[in-house]
C-alpha cells in the first residue's frame, strides 16, 4: 500500500499535463490521417494517367496538322511518328532536288 501512495505522490501532480500532451498528439495524429486521406483521393493515379495521354494526343495530332501543313499530307507508315520531327522547309528543299 505504500507504494501506491507513492506512486500517487509521484504520478499525481504530472497527469494532467500528461493527459493534455496525449490529447494534442491524437488531435495531430487525427489532422494527418485527415489530410493524407484527402490527399490521396485528389491524386487519382488514373485519372493523372488519363489527363498525361490525352495531352500527348493533342500534341501528336498538332504535329501532324503542321506536318499536312507543310508537305500537303500526312507521313507514310514507313516514315512513321518519327517524321513529325522534321524540318518541312529542309525536307522540301531535299525532295525537289
């Protein structure tokens, strides 16, 4: 018995700020699961996968409206993609010689 009353003595006086530290680690605790939920649902990975292709869509067919532009048709599937890269005035002055 005298060592619980001890312990008492001891413990006594530090439990409330003890209490209270506990309480604003589950308050910090609470706020980071909240916001890494939160987080997590606006960064839909497919969502961001969808968005990246459909721009490299619009650059693809970009490319290949200036590529039309320039020499009056699209590439051949020999030239492949790869022809989007060219130069169309270099290209021109190529073919007509």
């Amino acid at each position: 018995m005298p060592l619980t009353r001890a312990v008492r003595i001891i413990v006594g006086p530090a439990m409330r700020p003890l209490l209270q530290i506990a309480a604003a680690m589950g308050l910090v605790v609470s706020f980071v699961v909240l916001t890494v939920g939160v987080t997590a649902d606006l960064l839909d990975h497919e969502q961001l996968r969808y968005e990246l292709s459909e721009h490299y869509l619009q650059e693809v067919r970009a490319g290949l409206e200036k590529y039309r532009a320039g020499f009056g048709r699209y590439p051949s599937a020999a030239e492949g993609l790869a022809a989007l890269r060219a130069d169309p005035v270099r290209c021109a002055s190529r073919d007509a010689s």
